[in-house]
C-alpha cells in the first residue's frame, strides 16, 4: 500500500467538476507546504511560535559561503 499526500489547494481554486476547494497531491502538496514552512516566520502561527524560519532577515545579503550555511541551518 502506497502512501498518498493530500492538501487543500490554498489558493482556494475551484475544481472544475465538483465546484469545491481543488485537492494537491504527492509532490506537489509536500513541496507547497515546505515552501509555506518556509516562507512562515518563527511567531507568526498562533500559539506555536517554533513554526517557522528567519530566512527573510537573510534575503538581501551577499550570497556567499557564510550565507548559505547560516541558510541551511535555518531552513
């Protein structure tokens, strides 16, 4: 038995033939929620303020070596 990912759509996108909230699967539901994960700062989400990374206090440095590795940890 294979595992199957599955997430509602959070743009809200309307699915064709049934008209209710469109479903992601597998790959795409997982990389849309790492990429949520991501873009979430540690505070944001209520009650649970581990949620999340500092990868926006990052976005205009150089990228070098040092930015890459302070990136990896964060992420």
């Amino acid at each position: 038995m294979s595992t199957v990912y599955q997430d509602l759509d959070l743009n809200f996108s309307a699915n064709p033939l049934t008209g209710d909230v469109s479903i992601s699967y597998d790959k795409d539901s997982i990389n849309k929620n790492l990429r949520y994960l991501i873009l979430t700062q540690n505070g944001e989400v209520p009650y649970n303020p581990s949620i999340g990374c500092q990868v926006h206090g990052l976005m205009f440095e150089i990228l070098d070596q040092t930015t890459l590795t302070i990136m990896k940890r964060t992420i």
